[in-house]
C-alpha cells in the first residue's frame, strides 16, 4: 500500500478542489500557501478532468454543445463527458503516484 507523503497534499488538494472552482482559482489559491510548485501545477492539470466546473473549458465545450446542437440530448452529453472525464482525473490521480514512487 502506496503511503502518502505530507508534501503530496497540495497535489491532492489542489486536484481534488479544482472538482468545485476550477483549476485556474484553485491553483492561485493553493499558490499562496505552497513553494512545491510541481505539485500544484500536476493538481492543477489533473483537477481539469472530472466535473464541468473542474475547468473552465469544460464549461465552454459544455456551452458550444447546447448552442451548435438542436437534437443534441444535454443529459446525455453531461453524463458521457464526466464518466470520461473522471476516469481520466483517475488516471492522472495514479500518474501522480506511479511516477513519484
């Protein structure tokens, strides 16, 4: 079993609060608590996967597909573009471990 180190904390958080205000927010949040840059910056970029607030982009791509799309199914779309985009915040959540080991 993976331990996890104290300073990958503000990865994990950093992520993980990306999933609720955005990565661009959190990363300048966490940026005035922490000089392990590296971290913040892989939780920035792994936090930008998941739910549609986790970045901006997701919610212009979310908005470009309501308006260029008339029998587009806006659930549909939504469900898809989390399960995908969470499998890859997973992904990257793992990279995180895999490489710092």
């Amino acid at each position: 079993m993976t331990q996890i180190h104290p300073k990958d904390h503000i990865f994990m958080f950093s992520a993980l609060t990306s999933q609720i205000i955005s990565n661009v927010p959190s990363t300048l949040l966490f940026s005035n608590f922490t000089d392990n840059w590296q971290d913040l910056l892989w939780g920035a970029n792994a936090g930008g996967f998941g739910s549609l607030f986790a970045s901006f982009a997701n919610l212009i791509a979310y908005r470009l597909y309501l308006n260029n799309t008339e029998t587009g199914n806006p659930g549909k779309f939504t469900i898809q573009f989390m399960v995908f985009g969470y499998i890859f915040f997973f992904i990257s959540f793992d990279m995180f471990f895999i490489l710092r080991s």
